[in-house]
C-alpha cells in the first residue's frame, strides 16, 4: 500500500490493495448492477443504451485479458453494469402497455384490482381493469369520493361507473416527482376521478373478507384522527388517516420511515414472533431437550413476515424488508452473524434482480442506504470496542446505549441527507434527536399496545389497550410537531445536479464499504459533490407544463406565486422545487415591484446588475391584441397558458400553451440564463408510449 491516505501505487499495489479489501469486494456487486441500470434511467435513447452495454462488455473483456484480482473484479464488473443496463431496458419493454392519449370522459365497466382508503382526504382510491374498452388502457386509477363508493366495496367486484381520465401526469416543474415514469412500470395508463356515484354489478364470493381493509377499518374506528391512521400504517401499511398537517409534520421531524412499513416493522413483527414461540415451547422441558427450538422459532419468524408482508399489501418497499428479514433468518440458522453487509448486499442484489427500476426510487435507495449506514457503523471495530457490552453501572449502561442510539441516528441522517435533498429538496435536520425516542416508543411500546389491542378485542376487553395506545401515538405526534415546528428545523435545497448526488452517492460508498485507508477517498468526491451541490444557484422562475402557475424569486430571495388561489399540491411543487416551504409563497399581486390586473402580471427583478422584466397572463379572458402585443415587446419573459398571437415577441422567452407543450414545465436562472425543461431528447419508453384514445363525444364533455 502506498502512503498518506493508503492510496495503492502501480499493478502490485492495486493487487496487493485488492488482497487486503477481498473480504469487501462482493459489496459492489449490486452497486455495479445497480450502476448499470442508473446508467439507463440517466442516457437517452437506444442508441446511448447500446453504447453503454458494448463499453461494459469491453471493460469486463479486458478484465478477463488481465491477471490476478483487478482481472476478475474488471470483468465481474463490466458484467453486471451490462446486466443492470439489459434488465431494466428489457423490464420497461416487458410491462409496455397503452396509455390514455387526451384527457376523455368515459363511461365503462371495470373489475376492481385494488381499493385503497384515504380516509383523510375523503376519497378512495381504485385500480381498476375497464372491460371490454380497446379503446382505454387496460389498467388505471381512479379516485371515488367517499360518499360515491359503495360500501364495502373490494377487489374482485365489478364496477360501473362514468369518470374523467387523464394520461399520467409527468413532473410540473424540473427536478419534481415523476408520476408517469412510476405508472409505466405499474402498467398504469390513465388517472381520473369519478364524476358521479358507482354502482356495483358484481360482487366476489368472498366478499366481506378483505382482512386488510377490514382491520385497518377496525383501528380506525378504535383511534380516531391521525392516531388511527398512524397505527393502521403500522399494522396494515395503509396511510389514507393520516391527515396532511400530522404527515407533513413526521416528514419534518425525520419520522416519515415510521409511517411506511419496512425494515423497523418487519423485524419487530419477527422478532416478536420467534421471542413468543421460542418461550412458549421452552415450557416443555421434552421439547426443551429434543428439538432444536431457534430453528423452530425461526420458521416461525419466517411465517409471521411472509404473513405481514401480505398482510401489508405486499409493496415493493416491505417485500424489501420481508426478503432481508428471510436472509437473517437463514443466517442465524447456519449460525452465521446474524446482519452484515453481505447480507444487506445479497438483499439489494435480489431487489434488483426482480424490480431494476427501484433503483431510481426515493424509497429503495433510502431504506438500503439507512440499512447499510446502520451495519458499516457497527461493524467498525472501533464501534464495537466502544460500545460492546460490558460489566458496568445500570446508569452507565443506560448512557452507552443512548450513545450508541444518538451516533446510529447522526450517521444515518447524514447518509440520508444527500438522498432527500435530491428527490425531496428537503431533508430533516434534528431526525436524529428525534429518532432517539420515537424509534424504541414505536417498537417497544406503540406497537407492542397495538398487538395487545386487537388480540384483547377478540374477547371484547381491548379498551383499556387501546386508552394506552392513543396516549402513546399522542406522545409520538407531539415529538413530530415540536421536532418540526423548531427553528432550522428543515434544510432545503431546490435543485441538485444529478452529477452532485452521482459523487456524493459514490464518495459515501467508497467510505462505507471499503476497510482500508484507501477509503478516505472517498472524501474527495463527497466534498466535491456536497460543494457542487451548494454551489448551484435555484431557480429563479418555474413554469408549470400547463403554463396557469409561476412563481418568481424576487428581489428579497422570497418566491411569489403568478395565481392567489393556487391549490396546495401546486403550492407545495412550487415551493419545493423553489426551495422554500410552501406557506412562505407570497401572492405575486401584494409584492410592490410588480404590478397586476385579474388578466396580466408584470414583475421587475434586478440579477448581477441587469434588470429583467417578466410577463404573465393571470385567466383565460382575452387581453386587447395591441396591448398584449405591446407587453410582450417590452418583457424579457412572456408567460400564459394560452396561444400567443403571432405578433408576441419578448426579448428573450415565450412561454405559451404552444412552446410549453414541447418543452414541459420550465426552471429559469436568469444570471447565466440556463433553462431547464422537464421533455428533453430523452426516447425512454414512458415518454413516448403507445397510446389508445375513445372516440369524441361532445355529449360527453370531450374537447377537440
């Protein structure tokens, strides 16, 4: 090994480096995998693709070309990012199905795939197959409100029934989330509401026995409000109670992981299920002494998460945490350590294998890395040596196990900052402090009381459970809102190049996985990409695709909203990607250097010394021709999300109903005039699928 940082020099350095990291080396396999599919979510079109998988089969051939242990990592590998890269382009190919072409009005038959309850908003949620409609898409979603939903309505019925359909909506601005990427992979085609009640034209043969829907309704009926909602997550994974306030108030205050079931709340399922097992059948000295009770309870362990997973609905995120629950398993009945990082590797090779396109989700990086970040820590023998157990004081055994708790949390929220910041533009900052008693309050407590509930409400005495388990969920919203309502609570950022959280992401592996000296290094590229990141100004204009919603930075740093009335889901996209909270968007019409009509906004910013005029028209009421060609002359920026005359002519953009159909919505810096649009040249099959459109009705409310 070198010297300084133990940076390996020349062939025998690297193999000796190699030698040294053998035991860390299957660590990168599912990175490299992972690398490849990242590689095609980030190139364009087919062409890059096939690029990109002849330059990782050259790598890994000459890899195979090379002696020793850099030889075979080459051409290991070279392979699996030609393997990452052929999956997922394989994988988008395979759930290929038609999308809606034009919003429609439509009247059809359906079967009921799933029924999802957001009792918080009042709506439910369906996905449904229409029936014999070659002319809508096989499957979509469709939103009811509650009063127009037949009770107890589940999958498996057959439903009629009239509603608005949409395509999948892509991202409003730059940088926000991409719904139409995630409803091509779930072979969704289309989105709607309801616009008038349904009716029910078949009921299954076992209806009434949706036990997922049906617990998660008797929670809610025990605990009223956002309590209810918290625990039928836990128990069930359905979140619909939460109300907006309490859910955003989780998120602030790094909580949000309590409310989606995963990892915390598989093993505590398990781990619950083999402790009771394994001391029911300890009473039995003949079983005691004749069967090998941990392989008894594990099964056990196995059965409950499998049943939980189930139970949960079987998302993406819990079969993640249901598989790594399965891995530990086996390992503790090969007595093998029970989680290592080879383990957590073989879990998020498996993931990939089976789902490549969580990859670029929030949730899998998220849950792998905070998975990962926990492990690596307490692996390090330095970690061990400091916090292994050892004969002391109770009080002194107490503070170990906070410290060991407070630095698990620091690590974690650092290695999940980056992870926020680049899909959320906002990240907790005190997530730790407040981990530290909500992750055992929820385990040890929450819900171990839930369990306790419904077991005592098959005999009718669940009250008492329940008075306790409302107390502590009380406890458990009020360190989310204190934690969230502090000052500094939350950091934002609103744009990160994808180039930035690239280095971060690697720099932070490079530090995890590796055991040498050599990992320091990987402080490089995380500073580099933490310096990029900060470094990179916001936006100062964002437009919506649909060209109603701006919202301009003005000259105090604040963010103005073109339209007063603009919804909360516009507020929130807006603020996010603007990096401000939501209720800190000004009305555009009270800001002084701007000057406003019901039809028409101008605003006057001032960036680096130059002076910038930008235009907006506010309604759909038509603006006298030879004024609104006089403001478009004298505007650097012309928005509205109807067709300019042909006269319109700004000194620099036009954002109308034309352009902004090509480009998508819009994100302006003005300093170095960069523009940034959600439709590049990218030829990913979401952005240009094959689509199916019923014919126009007029008497059904479709538009030409």
């Amino acid at each position: 090994m070198g010297a300084g940082w133990g940076f390996p020099k020349g062939r025998g350095g690297i193999e000796h480096w190699l030698e040294a990291e053998r035991g860390q080396l299957p660590l990168w396999l599912p990175i490299a995998f992972g690398a490849g599919v990242a590689a095609w979510f980030l190139l364009d079109d087919p062409r890059q693709w096939t690029g990109f998988l002849f330059a990782a089969l050259g790598l890994g051939m000459i890899g195979a070309l090379l002696p020793g242990r850099a030889g075979r990592a080459l051409l290991v590998g070279g392979l699996l990012l030609a393997g990452g890269c052929g999956s997922i382009w394989w994988r988008a190919e395979r759930v290929a199905a038609p999308v809606l072409a034009r919003p429609v009005v439509a009247v059809f038959d359906a079967d009921v795939l799933r029924v999802d309850t957001l009792t918080a908003r009042g709506l439910v949620r369906l996905v449904l197959a229409p029936l014999g409609r070659d002319d809508l898409p096989p499957k979509l979603r469709v939103n009811v409100e509650k009063a127009g939903a037949p009770a107890g309505i589940v999958a498996g019925a057959r439903i009629a029934l009239r509603a608005r359909l949409v395509p999948p909506p892509g991202p409003s601005v730059p940088g926000a989330y991409d719904f139409r990427r995630v409803a091509w992979f779930d072979g969704i085609g289309a989105t709607g509401k309801a616009l008038d009640a349904i009716r029910v034209l078949r009921v299954p043969a076992q209806a009434g026995r949706d036990l997922r829907a049906s617990l998660s309704a008797h929670i809610e009926s025990r605990l009223p409000g956002s309590a209810g909602g918290i625990a039928s997550a836990l128990a069930t994974g359905d979140e619909g109670a939460i109300s907006e306030a309490d859910g955003e108030a989780m998120r602030r205050a790094g909580l949000a992981h309590l409310l989606s079931v995963s990892g915390l709340h598989v093993t505590a399922v398990t781990g619950a299920a083999m402790l009771a097992v394994l001391r029911l059948l300890a009473l039995s000295p003949w079983l005691a002494l004749r069967v090998r009770l941990p392989l008894v309870a594990a099964a056990a362990g196995a059965l409950a998460a499998i049943g939980y997973t189930w139970l949960t609905g079987g998302q993406v995120p819990t079969i993640r945490s249901c598989v790594a629950a399965l891995l530990v398993l086996v390992a503790l009945s090969l007595g093998r350590e029970a989680l290592t990082l080879r383990l957590v590797a073989a879990g998020a090779l498996l993931v990939l294998l089976l789902w490549p396109e969580s990859v670029a989700g929030a949730s899998f990086q998220l849950s792998f890395t905070a998975v990962a970040a926990i492990v690596a820590l307490h692996e390090s023998p330095r970690m061990r040596r400091w916090f292994e157990a050892r004969e002391e004081s109770v009080a002194r055994r107490i503070a170990r196990g906070a410290g060991s708790l407070l630095l698990t949390g620091i690590v974690v929220e650092l290695a999940l900052m980056p992870i926020g910041l680049f899909h959320f533009h906002k990240a907790g900052v005190y997530g730790a402090l407040a981990n530290i008693v909500a992750i055992p309050l929820t385990t040890f407590v929450v819900m171990p009381l839930e369990a306790l509930a419904l077991v005592a409400d098959l005999a009718g005495v669940g009250a008492p459970f329940w008075w306790l388990t409302a107390k502590a969920m009380a406890l458990l919203l009020g360190i989310a809102h204190a934690v969230a309502d502090a000052p500094g609570a939350v950091a934002a950022l609103p744009i990160m190049p994808a180039g930035a959280f690239a280095a971060m992401v690697a720099g932070g592996l490079w530090i995890g996985l590796w055991r040498t000296r050599a990992r320091m290094l990987g402080l490089v590229p995380l500073c580099l990409g933490a310096l990029w990141a900060a470094a990179t100004p916001g936006p100062d204009l964002l437009v919506t695709g649909d060209g109603r919603h701006a919202a301009l930075r003005m000259a105090d740093g604040s963010f103005a909203l073109l339209r007063d009335r603009a919804g909360d889901f516009t507020r929130q996209v807006l603020g996010e990607n603007g990096g401000v909270e939501a209720d800190a968007l000004a009305a555009l019409t009270d800001r002084p250097d701007a000057r406003c009509s019901p039809d028409l906004c101008v605003a006057a910013l001032a960036r680096r010394g130059r002076h910038w005029r930008v235009a907006a028209t506010r309604s759909a009421y038509p603006v006298a021709w030879r004024d609104l060609v006089a403001v478009c002359a004298a505007s650097d920026v012309m928005i509205s999300e109807r067709r300019l005359p042909r006269a319109c002519h700004p000194r620099w953009l036009r954002l109308d109903r034309e352009t902004l159909a090509r480009t998508g919505g819009i994100a302006v810096t003005f300093p170095d005039g960069s523009v940034r649009r959600v439709r590049g040249r990218g030829r990913h099959p979401w952005l240009d699928p094959p689509t199916v459109q019923p014919p126009f009705s007029a008497a059904k409310g479709d538009r030409r």
